[in-house]
C-alpha cells in the first residue's frame, strides 16, 4: 500500500509547477524592440516638438515637451521610438542629450527680492533662465541681457544662469540692435585699433574710383522697394 504524501510537500510541488510553468510562458513571449534614433530638436510649441533626423524616408519624430527632459531648440539628441502612436508621425522621447546647440541666449530681466529670471528672446525656447541675486552682475528689471548657462535643469526645473552682459533697456534702438545680433552670435563690440582704422576710412567715393566706372551714368538712380527709379 503506497504511502501518500503529505499535504504540505503536495502544495509545495503545486505551486512549484505554477511557477515554472508561468516562467515559461514569460520567456516564450516575444521581447519588445525599442527603436533609438539620433536627430536635432525642432521645438515649435510650448506643447511638443518634432526631432529632425535627417534619414531618407524618415517622418519626424512627435515628441511632447515633458518628454524633452531638458533639450532645448536646436540640441543634438538620442531619442527612443515609441509605439503607442496612432498620429501621422510616430512619437519618441529623449534619452540623452549629445549635444548642446548653445549656452549663451538674450532675453530681458525680471528681478525680484530673492532671485530674477530672463526670458528669452528667442521664440522657439520656452523656458524662463533662473538667477541668483549674486550671479545679476548690476541688470535691472527689463534691461536685455546676454546670459550663460551655469547648470542645465533636471525634470521641470529651470535652467540656471549668469548675466554676461547688460545691452540696455527694453524698447531702446540700439539695445534691440544689439540684442539681435547678439542672438545670431554676430559681433557688435571691437577693438580700439579697429574702429581707430575703420575711421580712416573715407566716406566718399574718390575721382580714382569714379574712374574704374567703365560707363558712368548721367542720369542718377536708385532702388526703392525693388524698382529702378530714374
């Protein structure tokens, strides 16, 4: 007569065979593939923005702007290919950011007691630029500024920052002037010995230049709005 075995040891074997069975249906599942591509942010809304890949073929990729993590407009980045998308251009999110497409931005100064921010010129960043009261270096509120990144943010954080370089007030000519061109990274300050050359230079146009004219016009014209005015 065989001995039958006891309730114990039977529940044990029992959830043994559950559990290797449930293994191996885990491991007969096929693995997800994830799609990682590299591209440059294209950040046309406060909401999303698309990564330019430049592969042939290649939609752009939809990415929304939690799911940046801190890349900005014109930032070089490796971002992971979602599935879940049901819209014309497939969705990603960033993974890592390979490079930055700067650190210097123009914007305009708020101050408050504790700290200020600048918001940026720039259209397409969305983010405001936080400064502590030490790193202002003599800005008011609504001068146009030249700041560089000290720390890039994590999560939804700001990005922090130093002024660089007052331009002037808001509004002002020149301020504006030089706002823009500082934007586009062109230069507006030089040396003193080259405004001392470019003083020298004369304003007008000498008889030795007249002459090299091969068939001077009597008649004087000029250009208005693209039409030849005689």
């Amino acid at each position: 007569m065989s001995k039958k075995k006891p309730k114990k040891n039977r529940e044990k074997q029992e959830r043994k065979t559950r559990s290797e069975r449930k293994t191996s249906y885990k491991n007969a599942q096929p693995k997800k593939s994830t799609t990682t591509v590299e591209g440059t942010v294209d950040h046309v809304h406060p909401r999303f923005a698309y990564i330019i890949t430049g592969i042939e073929n290649q939609k752009d990729i939809y990415v929304k702007t939690h799911d940046l993590h801190t890349a900005m407009h014109g930032d070089r980045v490796e971002i992971e290919v979602l599935r879940s998308r049901n819209g014309e251009n497939p969705e990603g999110r960033v993974k890592k950011i390979l490079k930055r497409a700067r650190t210097r931005f123009v914007g305009r100064v708020e101050i408050t007691k504790n700290y200020a921010f600048v918001v940026p010129d720039f259209k397409k960043i969305y983010q405001d630029f936080f400064i502590y009261t030490e790193n202002i270096n003599g800005a008011q509120t609504n001068d146009k500024v030249v700041i560089e990144v000290t720390q890039w943010s994590e999560d939804d954080k700001n990005p922090e920052a130093k002024v660089v370089e007052i331009l002037g007030k808001t509004g002002e000519n020149e301020a504006e002037i030089h706002s823009i061109m500082a934007e586009f990274e062109l230069p507006f300050r030089f040396p003193e010995r080259v405004i001392a050359e470019s003083q020298k230079i004369s304003e007008g146009i000498t008889e030795e230049e007249i002459k090299k004219i091969k068939e001077p016009k009597k008649e004087l014209q000029f250009i208005a709005k693209g039409v030849l005015v005689l």
